[in-house]
C-alpha cells in the first residue's frame, strides 16, 4: 500500500483537510466509480460540510471542495482536479509520479506486492474420503485452498496445507466387512491373530471403488448388513489389530491415488494426515474435557454443550458437541477436536482455516466452540472458510459423465479434451507438435476449470459449464492464458529485433490507465488474503489484461517509426505486465505455456 499512487494521493489530500481542520481520515481518496471521468475520487467534502452543519455553522460542500483543491492545488502528484455533482472531487494524478510507480514496481520481483510479518497457518482442505467418492465439493476445497495457501505464502506467510483425509468413519467398516464377506480367510479377520500381518495390500483401488459402494448399497436396503458395518467400524476404533492393518493399507493405497489426482490439478499438500492419525489422542483428550468440567452425559453419550441458549424443542441455537456416541463410537467432531490438539503439540499455529463445504458451517462452530470451551484456542485463530455447490445445468449438484462418481481423473481428462477442441476451433497452436499442443491444452483445460471456480465469490453456488468455462472471449482462464501468451510472444518478437527495454515514461492515457491497474496489485494481494477471497484476486488479473490489451491497441510498440525511448519504455510495461500477470495466475494454481 505504501507508495502506491493511491496513498500518495491520499497524503496529500488528508494534509488539505487536516490544514482546513477537518479531521484527515474524512479526506481519504478512493478508486473512482466513475473510472472514464477520473481514476480516484475524493468525498470528504460531503463529510466535511456535515460536520461544520452539526456544529451549526452554514456549509456548501461544493465551496468546501473548492477550498481543498485549493490547498492540494500545488501538490505535484496531482495533475488536475474537477468538482463533480454535490461536491466530488476527481483526481487525476501527475504523470510524473505515475511513471516514478511504474518503475518502482518495474523494478520489483513482486510488482509492488509487500510482504507481511509471518504468521503460522495451517489450511485444512481437500478432505477427501478413504474409499468414499470424492464430490465435486472436494474438488473446489482443493483449488480454493490451493489458492489460498499459495496468496498466504505470496504475502510471506509459514502456511501448512493439510489433506485432512475422511478414513475414520462408517465407510472403513463398509470396507473392511464387505472385503471380509468376499474373502474370509485374509488373516486380518482372524481375531487371535494380532501382528505379523502381509505388507502387501489385499485390496486395489479399483477393488475399493468396488467394495464401498457395495457395502453401502447392501446397507441401506438391509437393517443387518448395516450392523455388520457398523460392528467393524467400531471393532476398527476399539483396536482391533487385523481391521488396523487392513485400514494402514487402504489409507496407504487411497493415498497413493489421490496423490496423482490432486498432482494432476496442480494441488500439493504438506501434510497427508486424516482422522484416524489423531486416533490415538482421543481417549487423553475426553479425559481432559471431563477434568475442566465441560462435558455432561446425556441418553448414554459424551456431549459438549456449546450454547446456553440451545433449545431443542424450537431447534433454535447450536446444539452441544457429541463427543461420544451411546455405542462408544467417536463422531466426526471428536476427531475435528483431536486434530485442533494435535495441530497445537505438533505446529501450534496462529491461525487454522477450514475450506470446507458451507454446508458444515454448524459442524464447525460447535467444535471451534468447543476447542474455546476447552481452552486451546481463541475464536479467532479458527476460520471456517465456506463455499457453495457446483450445479450441472439442471441445477442439481454436478456429477460427471455417468452421473455418478467424481474422479479426478475424469475430470482433468474432461478438461483437457473440450479444451483442445476450443484450441482447434479458435486456430490456435495447431501447427505445433503433438506434445507440445496436448501440453498446451492441459493447461488451458486447467485455467479454465480453476478460474471458473475462483472467480466466484466463495459462497455463491455456480453452474459447471465445460463449454463457457473453456471459451477464450469473456472472463475465462483460457483468455488470460492468450493474454499472456501473446505478450510473451511480443517480448520474444522485440528480442529477435533486438529492441531492448528500458525506463518507463508515459506519453498516452492509455499508459496512465495501465500503470494504475498494475499498482492495484498490492491492495488486491492485502484485500484478497484479509477477505480469504481470491475473487479480488482473479477480477485483478482480468482487469490487468484488458487494461494491457488497451494499452497495446493505442500504444504500438514494434511498429516502425517509433522513437527509441518510447519503444524501451512500452517493452517494460510489457514485461511488468506479464509478470505481475503470471505472479497474479501462479497464485490461484494456473501456469502460462509459453505459446498457444
Ligand atoms: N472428509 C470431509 C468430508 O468429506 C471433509 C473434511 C474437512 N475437514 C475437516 N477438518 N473436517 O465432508
């Protein structure tokens, strides 16, 4: 922020209003709404006049704005200011300071982007199941917390990315009874037998594809074959040692997969834990919860009330934590609680981000409640980070191809496919060679899957729309891509004419308006981690493309005939622009091939 146009503007013009007597903060200047008459506007006149009103002294807050351009009126920042409607102030910054900007920021690795004193986070996201389908909700906790992450670490953050895998529940004894009714004799259904089992798995991933569904359709049809599940799934979490080394297979093996799945979209995790890891905290922790006094039993379970005004009668309020079930099971807030304990002893962040599904928001304010009943943390070091449902055009959730099962694999391949179609149809790279036209297409595909997803804000819900996702007019991932693809060809095109860059100077508005959008990238870096939003980041980006698309429209830079120094100055913009561009796409998980 500091530097930007925008506060040296904002300096200049609190000084005004402070020297009128106005409380400074009043005469703060903003981005204008009304960017075709100024690029920053100044309100404080309205303000100001309500103060002097209050104190019963007769004001016009046109006049006053009149009296404050004439206090900045010699500030050499400012090349020209205009009263506007009741008393708006446009601004139009000196061309001097803006090219001061454009190479200060030229001249930075990070395009003006600073850096923030580094907090510990850990990003809890992706969540997929052991065994269970993986919905098109993991699929956007991934590549929003992907983004995430990458923002926070851009600002200088320690950020840890934690898989923070489902293998703990009803799914594991789906698995594990339905394997032992298909092969009975595999030494893990032994009950004498407690160690010495294979290192080899009994199962593949195709078989647990299988197996869960199986089990889990039986289930629901047969009130007996449900218990069988549920008898392994409790036989699992009491200990039993052969379902332990049945469940350090499918968790070793459903890793295995789901590593080359996320890799494939781009999306890396520190750590590969899951709720059966914090497993052996559990019985430490409720004994823990019951010393401080906050746990009640209630119809045979371990609860924690979280909210006095909980009345279940009307279903208003949050209702208590179940820590344990009347069986003896463990619930999926238990395991959350274990892992805000082992987060502490192991990283003991600042701050823990969940990019979960808005739909478990009230899962998690009662188990941030109850980790602040207990003392661990505060309730602002915990976030849960909601977002909406990916609808098909029929509104309903989407799935791929047979309406069922989500795999990541499909997907990407889906991607990669209507992407080379669009490649083909637009003419685009067709004459490259094979590998290079495929590598290029997965690219797009991604761009366009990631910033059709990022661009939205968080919460709302979207339709998946391959074809509109992958066009490459409009907001889309694959026209940032072309964006920026084109102006590395221009770049390589001034190399081979040995044209070289150098300081900027600005001779056209359309300069002006570029050099401005490129120092909003630092606002946008602060407003998109603060909000955990990276739809301010994504806006950003596009605005900067059409900002150089512009800029190159009125400001030719290889043409003949243009002065050396102009040419020099036009080739950095170029190469600002580009960079802060692929700085601004790496962030939310998207690479730029280096031609299309
Ligand atoms: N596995 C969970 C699901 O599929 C998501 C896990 C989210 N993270 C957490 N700490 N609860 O719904």
């Amino acid at each position: 922020m500091k530097n930007s146009v925008l506060h040296t503007l904002n300096v200049a013009f609190e000084k005004a209003f402070s020297d009128l007597d106005f409380p400074p903060e009043i005469g703060q200047v903003r981005e204008s709404d009304r960017p075709d008459l100024a690029p920053f506007q100044c309100n404080g006149a309205m303000a100001a006049a309500g103060i002097l009103k209050k104190k019963g002294v007769k004001a016009n807050p046109r006049e006053i704005a009149g009296k404050i351009i004439e206090a900045v009126g010699s500030d050499q920042s400012i090349a020209g200011l205009e009263i506007a409607g009741p008393g708006f102030i446009n601004i139009l910054p000196s061309e001097t300071i803006v090219a001061q900007r454009a190479n200060t920021l030229l001249a930075d690795d990070r395009t003006g982007a600073s850096q923030q004193s580094p907090k510990t986070i850990v990003i809890d996201y992706g969540g997929a199941n052991v065994a269970k389908p993986m919905h098109v909700g993991h699929l956007r906790s991934a590549v929003i917390g992907e983004a995430l992450k990458r923002l926070l670490r851009f600002q200088g953050h320690n950020v840890i990315g934690d898989v923070h895998l489902g293998d703990w529940g009803l799914q594991m004894g789906h698995l594990i009874s339905e394997l032992e009714s298909e092969k009975p004799d595999l030494p893990y259904f032994d009950s004498a037998q407690t160690d010495g089992f294979p290192k080899e798995s009994p199962v593949s991933m195709d078989d647990m594809a299988r197996l869960y569904p199986a089990a889990s359709a039986k289930s629901k049809a047969d009130p007996e074959r449900l218990k069988l599940s549920q008898q392994a799934t409790a036989e699992l979490q009491a200990g039993r040692p052969g379902y332990r080394a049945l469940l350090d297979h499918f968790i070793r093996i459903s890793i295995e997969y789901l590593k080359k799945g996320y890799a494939e979209l781009g999306v890396e995790f520190d750590l590969w834990k899951g709720e059966a890891s914090v497993d052996p905290l559990i019985p430490e922790m409720i004994a823990e919860m019951t010393r401080l006094g906050i746990t009640e039993e209630s119809d045979g379970a371990l609860i924690i009330p979280v909210d006095d005004n909980y009345d279940p009668e009307k279903r208003k309020g949050i209702p208590p934590v179940m820590l344990r079930a009347r069986t003896g099971a463990v619930l999926y807030h238990t395991t959350d609680l274990a892992t805000l304990i082992d987060r502490k002893n192991e990283i003991d962040p600042d701050e823990i981000l969940y990019v979960v599904d808005q739909r478990q928001a009230m899962h998690f304010e009662q188990v941030f409640r109850a980790a602040h009943k207990a003392g661990w943390y505060n309730l602002e070091q915990l976030e849960h980070l909601g977002f909406g449902t990916v609808n098909g055009k029929d509104g309903k959730p989407f799935t791929t191809r047979d309406g069922g099962v989500l795999r990541l694999a499909d997907l990407t391949e889906m991607m990669r496919e209507a992407a080379a179609k669009k490649l083909a149809e637009n003419n685009i790279g067709q004459d490259f060679g094979a590998e290079e036209r495929a590598d290029i297409a997965e690219k797009v595909g991604m761009a366009a899957l990631k910033f059709a997803d990022l661009q939205n804000q968080r919460t709302t819900n979207y339709v998946f729309d391959v074809d509109r996702f992958t066009a490459f007019e409009g907001k889309t991932g694959p026209y940032l891509l072309y964006a920026a693809v084109r102006i590395k060809s221009l770049l390589r095109k001034a190399k081979d004419s040995e044209f070289l860059s150098g300081e900027i100077t600005i001779t056209d508005k359309a300069e002006v308006q570029l050099a401005l959008a490129l120092d909003g990238f630092d606002r946008t870096i602060s407003q998109a981690a603060a909000k955990r939003a990276p739809h301010i980041l994504c806006e950003h980006i596009y605005r900067l493309a059409q900002s150089f698309s512009r800029f190159y429209t009125e400001c030719p830079i290889l043409k003949d005939g243009i002065s050396g120094p102009v040419r020099a100055s036009r080739l950095s913009f170029a190469d600002l622009t580009l960079r802060q561009l692929e700085l601004g796409l790496n962030i939310i998980g998207i690479q730029v091939p280096e031609r299309m």
